[in-house]
C-alpha cells in the first residue's frame, strides 16, 4: 500500500524521458517489481482485471 505516486512517477518518466511502452505487461510488471511490488501478482492482475474487485467495491462502500 502506499506505492502508487512512486509508480506513477516512473511510469511518466519511463514514457516521457525513456520512450518505454508503458502498455505492455512485462513492462508494467518489471515497475511494480522494482518499487517493491510482487511481479506475479502484478502479472496476474494485468491479465485479470476483477481479481481485486470485490475488496475495491467493499473499501468503496465503507468511505
């Protein structure tokens, strides 16, 4: 918890200095994996969406 303006800053970054496909999974993995963040996990919510739906609408509901 917590990482998402350190992510967000490298994937500007990445995209606007570095040129990097920011679209791409593995790239989107190996950020998440260099903040700190577990690759498989990333990967696994990349390519299913509503894997953390449910826990999303309960933190929504209770805001």
């Amino acid at each position: 918890m917590g990482k998402d303006k350190e992510l967000a800053e490298k994937l500007f970054y990445s995209y606007y200095t570095d040129a990097k496909l920011i679209s791409d999974h593995d790239t989107l993995a190996d950020f998440a994996e260099s903040i700190g963040m577990n690759r498989d996990e990333s990967m696994a919510v990349l390519y299913d969406p509503s894997k953390y739906a449910n826990e999303v609408h309960s933190d929504e509901a209770t805001q």
